[in-house]
C-alpha cells in the first residue's frame, strides 16, 4: 500500500488492511493505526464503500456526537479517503444519509417523537451521524466537492423517486402502526358505545326499544355517539389526508405508467372510502340506524372496518392489490423481443 504496485495486488491489500482496520475496532492497535494514518489515501480509493460500511458496524448505537467516533481508527481512514478522492465516496455517503433520514422519519410517524432504541441500534439510523458528519467534511472541502454531492443528492432522489411504485409511496406516507391504532379505537368505540347506550335506555346493543326512550331522549343519544365515533375518528382521518396530500405532491413530477394509472384508479376509491368511514358527514342518520338495529348499508358505524380495507389497499397489503403482472409494471424488462435487441447479434452499426 505504501509503495504502490500493481492494481489487482494493490486492491487485494487494501481489502486486507480495511478488514484489520475495521476489525480493530476503537482500540489504538499499532498496526492499525499505521494503516490508517501513515498510508497513501489514493491507494484506498477502491475499497472506499466497504470503509464506509464500518459506520453501520462501529458507530455506538444512538451515537449523536462526532466526539464518540471521530478519533477512531477507522473512521480516521474513511475522511482521509474520502476528503483525498470525494468521487469514491460521496454517492454513497449521500445515499446513507437519505437513507437514514428516511428511516428516522418512519420511525417519528410510527411512534412519535420518542426515539426507539431498538431502531437506533439497527439499519440506516445505527451510522447516521458518522455518515453526517463525513458529508458535513466533504462539503467543507471545496466548492467542487460541494457541487459533487448536490449531483449525487439529485440523482439520488430521482432514482428514489422513479423507483418507489405508487404502493410504496402510499406504504411510506400511511405509518406502518396506522392500521393497528385504528383497530384498538374501533375497540374504545365499541365500549363507548355500549357504555352510552347502557346509561340511556339499560341495554348494551341495539335495538333501543323507542317505546320507552322519549324522542328527545334518542336525539340526545345520537348526539353523543355521532360526537364520540369523531373524537375516536378525527385523528387518523388527519393521517390518511396527510398521506394523500403527500403522495399527490410526489405524484406531481412522475410521468405515469400503466401501473400508476391503474393503481390510482384502485387508490382514489379507496381513499374516498377511508374518508367517508372516518368522516362526519351523515353520521346523524347512520347513528339512527344503528340504534335501530337496522344492518348498515356499507359505512358501518360502529366501526372501522371500510377504512381499515381501503387502508389495506392504499398500503399495497391487500392480497387482491398484489398480482399486478410483470409487463404492466416493467414493460421493457418483460418485453423478450427488446432484451434480444439490447443482446445484439450481428454486425449493424449503432
């Protein structure tokens, strides 16, 4: 490494000498810390995405601080390389980072401001600020570099962008917890609505018996069931109008396949359908009918069950939503005729 040589020679040793200097972890091994500081960064430069990769495996999980990892071994040779050949290295650093800002997204959608450990320890979030903190030194380096990582920052996002199918962007914007919240306030609005109705009139399910429950009495009672099912409703309503909304502003720059289209003729009724279910429009009649006994006519009220369905289908979880066909999705890749054409096979120019 230090004298140069040939380039399959060379590339053997900096595969070695990157795995004796991840695997000495934090300790100050005279070896290691020979490779790290005293050898010629360029003779790194193609091994650099496995030095990075120590970031997933070195960083202290929940690590927020540069202090914690800065002065290792290992990430002292990741910046000498990185800062020395920044093309090595800075679409990977960018995807890293993208990666686990996604990832620390989900996590806040799925359970709020309260960091999980777990997720801390594991993926993208385990080397997020190593990895920060490796793009904040390139960025400082020059306005080169700097102009580099915005080109991997675009190309980065465009892929993103052209590769999630419109389930997956429904599957990112609804948390993955959404539909279990909505079960367990189905389950408080079952045991609301038994409670009101044992309190009015002495009995826990419909039918009430009108004969002995005064029309003012039945209309007070409406008025308390519409009033608790949009308390228990209203906040995962917000959530499936916040989904949609960002969907559609992700669905603004995308030029639309067969599949998108047919996904969002799918998607817009089952939208309509979650909006409705979780809505405050002509509840004052479904609650009627409920405490009538009379079966409902497609929007349960008491429960959730429409929204959890459209739920289901806008998240791509539905078992009918998952056989789209290969050519719909793909067309080039599962067109024979075009793979034969890309395989070549005669002397035209071209």
């Amino acid at each position: 490494l230090g004298v140069g040589g040939d380039p399959p020679r060379g590339r053997l040793a900096a595969v070695a000498g990157a795995r004796l200097v991840i695997d000495a972890g934090d300790e100050e091994k005279p070896g290691a810390t020979a490779l790290a500081d005293f050898t010629p960064a360029a003779a790194w430069a193609p091994v650099a995405p496995q030095l990075l990769a120590a970031c997933f495996e070195k960083t202290p999980a929940g690590a927020s601080a540069a202090a914690s990892f800065s002065q290792k071994p290992w990430f002292r040779l990741l910046r000498r390389v990185a800062l020395a050949a920044p093309r090595a290295a800075a679409h990977e650093v960018v995807v890293a980072c993208r990666e686990a800002k996604r990832q620390r997204d989900r996590t806040k959608a799925e359970e709020g401001d309260a960091e999980d450990e777990t997720s801390l320890k594991s993926g993208w979030a385990r080397g997020a600020a190593a990895t920060r903190t490796l793009r904040a030194e390139l960025a400082l380096s020059g306005a080169a570099t700097r102009g580099l990582l915005r080109g991997a920052e675009l190309v980065v996002d465009e892929l993103h962008a052209v590769a999630a199918l419109p389930d997956d962007r429904w599957r990112a914007a609804l948390p993955r917890g959404i539909a279990g919240r909505l079960r367990d306030a189905q389950e408080i609005l079952r045991r609301e609505f038994q409670h009101s109705l044992y309190k009015a009139c002495g009995v826990s399910s419909p039918p009430v018996d009108r004969s002995k429950l005064p029309a003012e009495r039945l209309d007070e009672l409406v008025d308390v069931l519409v009033f608790k099912r949009r308390c228990v409703a209203e906040p995962h309503r917000r959530a499936v109008d916040k989904a949609a909304r960002d969907v559609a502003k992700a669905d603004e720059r995308e030029r639309k396949t067969k599949y998108a289209e047919a996904f969002e003729g799918v998607a817009l009724k089952a939208l309509e359908a979650a909006r409705r279910n979780l809505g405050a429009s002509s509840q004052q009649a479904a609650a009627r009918r409920w405490c009538a006994g009379e079966p409902a006519d497609g929007d349960a009220f008491e429960t959730f069950a429409p929204a959890l369905e459209a739920l289901a289908i806008l998240r791509g979880d539905a078992a009918d939503s998952a056989g789209w066909p290969a050519e719909a999705v793909a067309p080039r890749l599962a067109d024979p005729t075009a793979l034969a054409t890309t395989r070549g096979g005669g002397g035209g120019g071209g």
